[in-house]
C-alpha cells in the first residue's frame, strides 16, 4: 500500500485543524447572531479558500491546501466519506411515521412542494439551459432534471430549529411542515439519486431501467427486511458489545456497505447511506443516547469538514453571476413558497397558515449544497450554477425564520 | 360516561367459555346488554353448548341475545355492532402474532382498526375473571383523550382499581436534538423541559374535568416512541389492562410497515387493551 510522505501527513493533518477550528470558530460566531452553524462552516471555506485567502497569500494557500499531491487525494477521500456520513445522519432523522400520522396535509403539501418548484425548475432548465451553465446539450434532460430537483429539495435542521424557535414545533403547523420537509427529502434523494444514474448511464456498467429497478428495490427491501433485521439485531448489539462503540461502529459499518453497494449498483452512495440511515433511525431499540452519539460525531466532525471544503475548491468571488443568483433564487422561492401554500390550501389550512408553511418549507440550508456539490462533481453543472445555488441555500435558510414569523402572528390573531 | 351495549365476537374455540365468562362480568358491571355475535353456519350442537354457557354465567334474554350471522367474519361483526349501536366489541387476541400473519391481521387486530367502537382485546380472558386492578392509560395528545382518561377512569372506579398510571409519551429528544445545532445543551434541555411542562398542563386540564373519585393515580411522562413506550411500561409493570384512544386516521399496510404509536402495541401486546373510539360514548 502506498503511503502519504512525512510531509504530505502534515499537510493533511495541517489542513483538518485549519479547517475544523475556523468552522467552529466562524459558525460560533454566526450562531450568536442566530444564522445556522452550517453558513458559518462554508463561509470558513470562502475566506480560507482561493475566494480570499488565496488571493492574498497564493502561497500559503498551497502550502496549507495544496492543489494536488498525496494530501489532497486523502483530504478528498475524507470529504467524500463526510457526505456519505451527512447523509446516513439525514436519514436518521427521517420519520417515516410522522409522515403517515400527519396524513393528508402532510402529504398534500409535500407533493406541491416538491412538483411544482421541480416542474419549473426543469422548464427553466430546459428551455434555457445556456443561461444556466448547460455546457453539453447531450446532457440537456439530466441538467433540467437536476435543476428541478435542486429546487425542490428542502432542509429539515433548519426548518426544525426555526420551528423551535418560533415555538411552532408543537403546532399543527409545526408538524405538517417537518413532515412534509421529510417526505420532501426522501422523494428528492430517490429522484437525484435517478439523475445520477441517467448521467452515468454511458459510463456504467448497467442500464438504467437496472438502475431504476435497483434504486427501488434496494429502499424497499431495506426500509422493510432490511429495518426489521436491524431491529432485531440491535438489543443483541447492545448486550454483547462495548457501549457506545458497538452500536456507533455497527451503524456506520451499515452506511458504508450500503454506500458501497449502491455505488456498485450505479446510484451514488450518499443514497445507500440515507436509506440505511432511515432503517436503523426509525428501530425502536434504538437508544436515545446512541442516536445522540452518532450525530454529534458526524455532524461535529465531519459536516463541518465537508462544508469547509466546499470553499476550498470553488473561487466564489469569481463565479458569482448576480444575474444566476438572482434567477435562481427567486425561482426557487416562488416555486417552492407557491407550492407549499397550494398543497396547505387544498388540505383546509387557511391563508396565512399556508403561507406559513410555503416560507418553513423554503428554506433549503445543507442538504441543498450536497446536491449541488455532488451534481458539480458528477459534471452536471458548472461552478457558477454551484455557487448561485449555494447562496440561494444561505438566504432561504435565513429569510424562513423571519418571514414563518410574520405569517404566525397572523394566524394568532385570527 | 356509559357502556350501554357490549357485543362479543363469538368464536367456537378453546378460550370460548372464558371470553364469555369476561363478557358477562363486564356486563354485569356496566350493567349493559350483552350481543354475541356469530359469524358462522348455525349447528345445533353450538346452539346448545352455547345456552349451557349462557345459563351458567347467568344471561338471560333480558340482558343478552345471540345473533348467529353469515358472512365475512370481519365485516360482519363490525355491521351488527353497528346496527345494533355497540358501544364496546369484546374479542379474544394473541399476545403475538406470527410475522405474516401481523400484516395480513388477524380478526382481532383487524376488528382492532376498523371499529367505529371502542374495542377490548382480552390476551389471558379466564373462567374466573378478575377485575382490572393494574390500569394504564395512555394521556399522550390526541383528539379524543379526555374522552379516553374518563372511561378508563369510569372503568377503574367500577373495577375499584389499586391504581391507574398515566403515561404521556414523547419524542421531545429528537425534535430538541434537530435544532442543537444552534443550540447549547442548556438550551435543548429547557425546550425539553417547556414541551414536558405544557403537556402537563393540559392533562392538569382534562384531570380537572374528569371525575376520578378516590382513586391513587400516578402520572409518568416517559421519552420514547409513542406506542412502543407505553407498551414497555404496561409489561414491566405487570399492568392488566391498557388504555389507549383509537388512532385519528384510519390505519393501514403501510402503519404496519412502518409501525407508529398503537401498531406497536398492537404488534406485541403486553396485556389486555382496551381501545377508546370516542365516536359513540356516551
């Protein structure tokens, strides 16, 4: 096996400091003013990357985070293992049954949400690919599909603490929206996960209607066989191995076969890790403290050096268009605000509850930016539609609070 | 609140003899009328057994009457208790059920879930019935949970019950651990807390209304999955009968699947249940 040069290994190790200190540092400092841990953690990656720090100090920039060489392979080897743990995480947090206790509103309003930001996204997409950064006309379909779904998709962290705060996570209002955000999320991956089989389609090895046919089969038989197993597995986990370390160990060993396997099968990994990510969240022998456990791990240590990464790799300055942000902003929000108080229309909620849940269900926060960086990595798109849609992620996940706060008070009144 | 009419799913099975003998304590005590419903060909041979048993636990044509009824088992039952307004179906169940069997459903679980009645399912029902001394009763939110506290209550004074314990469940960590991100730990513990506190409140609210005569009551606010919590509660603590309201949707393969607040009670049942439809109480 060959190894990192003495050199290289302090480089690595340089890196992971500088990158897990100053996300700490800049998400605190942002936290006091109420804006979500994860701006802090990409806005580390703008200043410490080419977008400031590099175009000050060129040099140390590639001292610290050098463009090529042992180092940098491993550090990207580390953040392609973060998002598979992100998404594992995501997973976790996914409750199925809530979606089924909250019945039709949830899903009337996940639906909307998600169809209507997705048609217009692809639309746009397809009818003015060239405004979007489309570089290969071949691609036209999976672009205007990856569009469509990057504007559907919805973040649940986010939407939960705004929730909280606005102490609306008890309400009926509250709970169709985390709801709806869940089923958003698990519609949207299955959806992405498709886009990236279409896009690999010339270069794997399997077809794919194998593809499709795999991507479904593999959900149902883990979130049915798969959930049942781990269930019955776990109180024996529990017994027999050193706690925490069995269960944390257990878990991820899951998420990386399943990312493994799903990789095999020509859908991204982060997929697999989600979908064994639902199974062994919604286990009822499942402690509290191991749920615990294992988020804070991932979302401490790893989430923070994905998000940094973010920034090392792509000069925000100069592949911000505000023309793009401000397109794909504003599609983004009509579509996806649109949508929502539709779906909350037709289940009886009356207008100001329904606009409510259109700006909760707006925000779009991390889950938003792994999409994005997953569809860059895949060639989808390109750094400019990245970077629009990165700022887009940021404002709707600042402006939800605000604005959820202002219908709210409305639906008091009356 | 009252059981005016009770109707049980009758059954030529071993445990026939000790459902009826539950049924007609049950009747006697909420002195109500009494269904037994058949669903079945009509045998002489079954008619006598049956007015043998009849006799024995004293049911006359005053405070019983048999109907033998064709068709399928499941819809049937749920039709003649509906006719006949029935305020509570009595039904014999198994603890567990083989895994295929959960969710297809037996006619105990499917009665269960389709009832527009309140439903109790009997696991242990004995020739000599005991009352319900050991009660717990599920105070978790819902539409109609004052409506099951006073019926449990009702029950428990009639029973003259050594204590009922009420259990609010919650999932308040996952929700509080969503947002920690923004958080400190100080911080997730005190919305912990209010959301624990306000659920007090309104059982303070629904206990103030509710007339609980002398009885030693316990409240438990437990943190776990909603079904699965009380479950546990209900078996560690040996409980003989467990209160819960029916769900406020209809429930279906998919519930199973991906199982949620009384399919876990359902799926393994830790003593006898007593499901409130508030629907028709009276």
């Amino acid at each position: 096996m060959s190894k990192l040069s003495h050199q290289e290994l302090i480089t690595l190790i340089l890196s992971l400091g500088v990158m897990l200190l100053s996300a700490r540092l800049l998400g605190e400092l942002l936290r006091k003013f109420g804006i979500p841990l994860v701006v802090g953690e990409i806005l580390a990656g703008i200043v410490l990357g080419p977008s400031l720090f590099g175009q000050l100090f060129p040099e140390s920039l590639q001292f610290i985070f050098p463009s090529a060489g042992g180092a940098t392979l491993a550090l990207n080897g580390i953040t392609q293992m973060s998002v598979i743990m992100l998404l594992f995480v995501a997973g976790l947090e996914l409750e199925l049954p809530l979606i089924l206790k909250q019945g039709k509103a949830a899903g009337l309003t996940s639906i909307f949400s998600l169809a209507i930001p997705f048609a217009i996204g692809f639309f746009a997409a397809y009818y003015a690919g060239d405004f979007f950064g489309l570089d290969d006309s071949n691609h036209l379909l999976v672009f205007s599909l990856f569009l469509g779904t990057a504007l559907s998709i919805t973040a649940l962290p986010v939407i939960a603490r705004i929730l909280m705060d606005l102490k609306l996570l008890k309400t009926r209002i509250g709970m169709i929206v985390i709801s709806s955000a869940m089923l958003n999320d698990l519609i949207g991956w299955l959806i992405f996960s498709l886009v990236l089989g279409l896009m690999n389609e010339g270069n794997s090895e399997h077809s794919l209607t194998y593809t499709i046919l795999f991507t479904i089969s593999y959900a149902v038989i883990l979130l049915t066989v798969g959930k049942y197993l781990i269930d019955k597995a776990l109180p024996w986990i529990q017994k027999n191995f050193s706690w925490p370390g069995g269960i944390l160990s257990i878990g991820l060993s899951l998420c990386f076969l399943g990312a493994a396997l799903t990789e095999y099968i020509g859908i991204h990994g982060v997929f697999g890790a989600f979908i064994v990510g639902m199974a062994f969240g919604d286990s009822v022998n499942l402690k509290e403290q191991e749920r615990e456990i294992i988020q804070q791990f991932i979302t401490n240590i790893f989430a923070p050096l994905f998000f940094v990464s973010i920034g090392l790799r792509i000069n925000f300055v100069s592949n911000f268009s505000i023309e793009l942000v401000a397109v794909v902003t504003a599609l983004a929000m009509i579509s996806k605000i649109g949508g929502a108080w539709m779906g909350a229309r037709l289940s009886g909620l009356n207008n100001s509850e329904s606009m409510a849940i259109g700006f909760g269900m707006n925000a779009r926060g991390a889950m938003e930016i792994i999409l994005g960086l997953l569809a860059l990595e895949a060639g989808i798109i390109n750094d400019k539609l990245f970077v629009a849609l990165v700022v887009m992620a940021i404002l709707t996940s600042v402006i939800s609070g605000p604005m959820m706060q202002v219908f709210c008070k409305e639906v008091v009144k009356k | 609140m009252q059981i005016n009419r009770i109707a049980l799913a009758l059954a030529f099975s071993p445990r026939l003899e000790a459902n009826l003998a539950e049924a007609a304590r049950l009747n006697t005590l909420f002195q109500s009328h009494l269904y037994l419903i058949h669903v079945g060909d009509y045998t002489a041979g079954n008619e006598q057994e049956l007015q043998q048993l009849l006799q024995r636990f004293n049911l006359t044509k005053q405070n019983c009457t048999v109907l033998w009824q064709e068709g399928e088992t499941v819809d049937t039952i749920l039709e003649t208790c509906k006719e006949h307004h029935t305020d509570l179906l009595i039904t014999g169940a198994l603890e567990k059920e083989g895994l295929l069997q959960y969710y297809m459903g037996s006619i105990a679980r499917q009665l269960s879930r389709k009832a527009q009645c309140s439903v109790l399912m009997l696991t242990e029902p004995s020739t000599e019935p005991h009352p319900f001394r050991n009660i717990v009763v599920s105070g978790g939110e819902c539409s109609h949970t004052a409506d099951t506290i006073a019926l449990a209550m009702h029950l428990a004074k009639l029973e003259k019950a050594n204590k009922v314990d009420i259990i609010q469940e919650s999932e308040y960590h996952n929700i509080a651990r969503l947002s920690s991100e923004n958080k400190t730990a100080d911080e997730v513990d005190q919305i912990k807390q209010e959301f624990i506190s306000e659920d007090k409140e309104k059982l303070d609210e629904i206990l103030s209304c509710t007339d609980c005569g002398s009885l030693k009551i316990e409240r438990h606010h437990l943190e776990g999955k909603p079904g699965f919590a009380i479950s546990n509660y209900a078996r560690e603590h040996e409980a003989d009968l467990l209160v819960l309201s029916s769900p406020d949707k209809k429930l279906n393969l998919l519930d199973r699947l991906f199982t949620h607040d009384i399919e876990h009670v359902l799926a393994n049942l830790p003593c006898s249940v007593l499901i409130v439809h508030h629907e028709n109480l009276n």
